[in-house]
C-alpha cells in the first residue's frame, strides 16, 4: 500500500524517474529538444496525467478517514472524478500541464507524508521534504498558468549547451536521491 511506502524505496523511484529522462537529454539534445517541446500541448500526454491525477486524488480522499464528510464521500469521489474526465474533453488547452501539475500536487504530498516520520532521524529528509514543497508550488503555479512552463521549456531547450547542463544538474540531483535512498534512508 503506498501509504506504508518506505521513504528508501519512494527516494529510490524518485531519483530514477528523475534521472532517465536526464541520461536521454545528455545522449541526444536535439530529441530531447523536440520531445520537451511537444509536451505543453501533447494531448495524449495530457489525458494520462490528468486520468492519473484524477485516479490518484480519488484514492487519497477515499482513504482519508473524514467522519464528518463520510455521508458525503461517494457524492464527492463521484464530482472529482467527473471534474477529471470533464478536463480531459473541455479543456484541451495544455491539457498535459495542467495534469503534470495535478501530479505534482500529489506527488509532493506523498513526500511529505512519506517524510514527516523520520524528520527527526536525519536531516537529509529535509532534502525531500523541500523537493516536495517545490512540486507543490510548481504545481500551483502552472495550474493558474500553465503557457509558463511551455515558456520555461522553450528556454531551457534553446541551445545544446543549456540542455546538457540542465541534464547535467538534474541528473546529478537525481543520483544524489537515489544514493540516499540506499544509504542514508536505508532504514526508513
């Protein structure tokens, strides 16, 4: 069950998911370029994500223990389910935005969540814990606004050099994570 998720193995998969796409980037600028550049406005992308999102949010609030809502939750699970498919038909428009920021909103509690345990058992939980807060905010910020990542993607990929030490940054950062998880958080 995720919700028992150990904070080795979610660092673990963090630091992979993270650390692929960064490998891909640093072997191949110019299909990186033209891939991450899609994205913004990828509907198909955007349908999975904001599917996943929808799926993933309904879950939580389904195992969220809230007695004072509990006669309400089929009602609730049955409008945010149908706020998900709805998004996925009318709103088009960086539909794999708006669902990546969904994702993010929920991956970044899962970190959180996954953290706040062992907060006092090493201070490179604090490593995830602000990732996570960062996720957060990002995803804030590009559900008002989501031509901003379109905008931030095109910067970032304007030249090759940009690219690979992006690449290079984040690849680093995500082999930092994954050798915490099997180090310092193995234990928790």
């Amino acid at each position: 069950m995720i919700h028992e998720m150990k904070l080795s193995l979610l660092s673990i998969l963090l630091g992979v998911g993270m650390g692929l796409p960064q490998i891909y980037g640093l072997a191949n600028p110019q299909k990186f370029t033209a891939s991450v550049r899609r994205f913004p406005r990828n509907f198909a992308a955007g349908v999975v994500l904001m599917l996943l999102g929808t799926a993933w949010f309904a879950w939580n609030v389904n195992v969220e223990p809230i007695a004072d809502f509990s006669v309400f939750k089929p009602y609730m699970l049955a409008g945010f389910i149908a706020v998900g498919i709805a998004s996925c038909i009318f709103i088009r428009d960086f539909l794999a935005v708006r669902g990546l920021a969904v994702v993010f909103l929920l991956l970044g509690k899962l970190m959180v969540d996954t953290g706040r345990p062992h907060l006092g058992e090493s201070d490179f939980v604090l490593v995830i814990q602000a990732w996570a807060y960062v996720l957060i905010v990002a995803g804030i910020y590009f559900t008002v606004a989501p031509w901003r990542l379109r905008d931030f993607l095109n910067w970032a990929t304007a030249t090759n050099s940009r690219i690979k030490i992006g690449s290079a940054i984040r690849l680093a950062f995500a082999l930092f994570i994954v050798v915490l998880g099997l180090t310092a958080f193995r234990a928790m």
